[in-house]
C-alpha cells in the first residue's frame, strides 16, 4: 500500500511497514478487497487479529491513489470511533501510506484531508446530527467497524452514500467484527446469502476469517497463550477462534427464526402489538406478537430513529393503503402524553401497567416461552446479541440487564405486559393511562 499496493500479489516474505508485517492471512484480505468482482468485503475473527488495520489501510491507499475521493469509517459510537480508529490505527496505516507531509488532521471535525485533495472521515453513528452529517456526503470507501452493534437499516440507509464518482475508484463496502450470533444479520449476509427479509443477495459479497494466530508476529510474545488461550471457552470461541458465538452473558438463547408467521398461528393464537417510544438516538420500535401456549411469535413491524409521535402514528394508520398492525398497541406508561398523541390519529393505545422490578418479571416471562421471530426482524435480532446480563467490577454476572439494547425488547415486554401480570388482557376501546 504506497509499499504495501493493493494491486501486488502476496509476497513470500512479509513486508514491514510503519513496524507492521503483513501476513499471508492479511493478504489474502487484501486480494478480496482488491478483487473488483467484491463489492462488501467482510473480515471476521478475534481479537488483535489486525483486520481493523487492513481495512483501514485499504482506505488510505485508495485516497492516496484516487485524488479527491472521500471515504468513511464509521462505528456505532463516535466515542470508540475516536478511541480505537482516530487516535490509533489510522495514524498507523497513514504513516504506512505517506510522508506527514501529504496530510493533516482536523481534530475538530475528525477527518484526514490528504494534499491531493482526498479525506477520510471518522465518525459515529449514535447521534442523529451526526449520521444527518454523514448522509449529507458522499463517498468512494465506507468502512463499518464493528458490525457486531450495527443495525442493519443503518448499515442500508449510510450506503446510500456510497456514490462519489470518481474515474477507477469503485464503490466498495468494508466491514469487520468480533463475530456476534449466529443468528445476526451480518453472518446471514454474507454466509447464508440472505438479506433479513429472505430474499438472496447477488454476486459481489466476499468474507475472510482472520484471527489472532494469523497476526502472531505483531502481537507481544505470549499475548496469545497467556491472555487468549487462557480465556474461558465462550470468550475464547469468540475472541481467539473467530466463531460466531453469543456474547457472554446473552439473555435470550435458542430463539428459531422463520421466514413468516404462520396463518394457523394467526388464526388461534391472543395477539397483541407493542410500541416503544424513541427519537434522535433511540429508535421508536412497533412490535406484533401472538401467543399461542408457551410459543411466541414475534415480527418487526417498525424500527426507525428520528420519529416524532404524528409521525409514527402516520406509519401506524397511512391516509392511504393498509395499516402497519392489527389491533390494540401498547406502549410505555411513563410517556403519557405520547399515548394521547398516537390515539388522537384514531389507533387503540393504552399504557403498560407496570409493577415492581417489571423489566426482570418481563425478562423471566419471556425466558419461560418457545420464541419464534420472523427472519426480516433483522434489529429485534441485532438486539438479542447484544442484550445482556450486567456484571460487578469482579466480572460476575448480576441479575439484571444492561440497560443498552432493550427497545425492542421493551416493545416485546409492553405488548405482553398483562400476559405476564394478568392473563388474557381485556381490551377496551380508547385510551387507558
């Protein structure tokens, strides 16, 4: 790249540059993210396995040789953003692409322009400012760092963005991850070929697992057997093998996907619907669900940040065509006043009833259940993998959740609230506080 080109084949010897060595492992990732028939390029593995690095160097490589081209690398929060890229790799892999001189850093913004005209942005995807900021550029390069948190409407909606044209620089997509579930959209994606919604994904998607053996020569001696090797096997599967395993900690397990809900549960089943409400950060999320003894059934009806209560009712109940669900919704009780506002559109809502320590009764409730999820309940899922049990300063694990990854989840608990608390839920019409 500069010394390393992406447009080399893999040499015998390992090349160092900025005291990195490539690897063989590394090259062969470069030789997908050269391969002009690949348009998503996903690296998966443990940790330290330096495929943050390659994919950061990739991007360096093409703003250097492309003049003028923006690229991106984003994460879910600006915070790690800054942390792991901003102030880390990307000073590496600049220092293996150019002389200092060719760059400059704008420490307020957080992008690199290079003397040729390029930039590379950094930034985070937590904040509604900041992904309107994202949206409102164009680029060669987007980098995805750690999939892992990402939804997938994010990922859709930032690719968008991928239309800057410049002559020989085609559009690609990066993305890596300490591998999460198997049942994320990312593993479905790109191993299964299969969007959320079912549908098969064409030709241009390409992965590589790369995992800390194959990085052995820039990691500390004894790195590996010491403080990998050593780990507990859950962590150790995740972080040195690079297997799509659960975080640690996982609430809910063994959930089945299926492509829909069955007319036959549809017809017998108790339904329900329930809403959490959200805005700039949060996403306002709409969930249907049907029990049908111990089996629940979920779908994804809505998911979407930067909602406002008339907008969200609107999506519910559209002037035109057929409404988003099917009979009554509840929602969170604490948000009175969002309640009225979202029946004020003509659509039955109430407030949950809350009692003590709700959230785990609803935890326990749900962990009780045979759960069935449709398979386009693509951030229901991306929620699953990351929602887990606290733990103390020692590592133990406490009983009570983290409070990240819940909005769904919390949709899921309101639509089943008297479920769990009162049995067969009576309904009235209009709305109950």
């Amino acid at each position: 790249m500069g010394k390393v080109a992406l447009s080399k084949s893999p040499t015998t010897q390992p090349s160092r540059v900025s005291n990195i060595v490539w690897t063989p492992k590394q090259y062969e990732a470069l030789s997908l993210i050269r391969d002009p028939a690949n348009k998503h390029v996903m690296l998966v593995g443990g940790a330290r396995s330096g495929k943050t690095y390659v994919d950061t160097s990739a991007i360096c490589y093409r703003a250097q040789h492309y003049p003028g081209s923006r690229h991106l690398i984003a994460r879910l929060r600006f915070s790690h953003a800054k942390a792991s890229i901003w102030l880390d790799t990307l000073d590496k892999a600049l220092r293996g692409q150019s002389h200092p001189s060719l760059y400059s850093k704008n420490e307020t913004d957080h992008y690199v322009k290079l003397t040729n005209g390029s930039e590379i942005w950094v930034d985070g995807l937590d904040d509604k400012d900041r992904v309107d900021k994202i949206l409102g550029r164009e680029y060669c390069t987007i980098f995805f760092n750690e999939i892992s948190q990402l939804s997938y409407e994010t990922v859709t909606t930032v690719i968008t963005r991928l239309a800057q044209n410049i002559p020989g620089c085609r559009p690609l997509a990066l993305y890596d991850l300490n591998p999460a579930g198997e049942l994320h959209w990312a593993n479905q994606l790109f191993n299964h070929g299969l969007r959320p919604d079912g549908t098969a994904v064409g030709p241009g998607y390409a992965s590589l697992i790369i995992n800390p053996y194959d990085n052995q020569t820039n990691l500390p001696e004894g790195y590996i057997h010491d403080f990998l090797e050593s780990l507990p096997d859950h962590k150790r599967r995740r972080f040195l093998l690079g297997e799509w395993t659960d975080p640690e900690g996982v609430i809910f397990q063994d959930w089945e996907v299926i492509d829909e809900i069955p007319d036959e549960v549809k017809l017998h089943s108790r339904h329900t619907n329930g809403l959490d409400f959200g805005f700039s950060v949060d996403p306002a999320v709409v969930v249907s669900v049907w029990l049908n003894g111990d089996d629940l059934y979920v779908d994804e009806r809505l998911y979407q940040t930067g909602l406002t209560n008339p907008a969200i009712a609107r999506l519910i109940k559209p002037d035109n065509g057929p409404p988003l669900i099917e009979g009554f919704l509840w929602a969170d009780s604490a948000e009175p006043k969002s309640i009225v506002e979202i029946s004020q559109h003509g659509i039955e809502i109430g407030g949950a009833r809350k009692g003590a320590d709700s959230v785990r009764a609803g935890i326990d409730w749900l962990l009780s259940k045979r759960v069935h999820i449709t398979r386009r309940s693509a951030n229901i899922l991306l929620e699953r993998s990351n929602y887990t049990w606290q733990t103390d300063p020692t590592g133990r694990q406490m009983a009570k959740p983290i409070d990240d990854y819940n909005h769904a989840m919390d949709a899921i608990r309101y639509a089943a609230n008297e479920w769990i608390a009162y049995g067969m839920p009576t309904i009235e019409p209009g709305v109950r506080l």
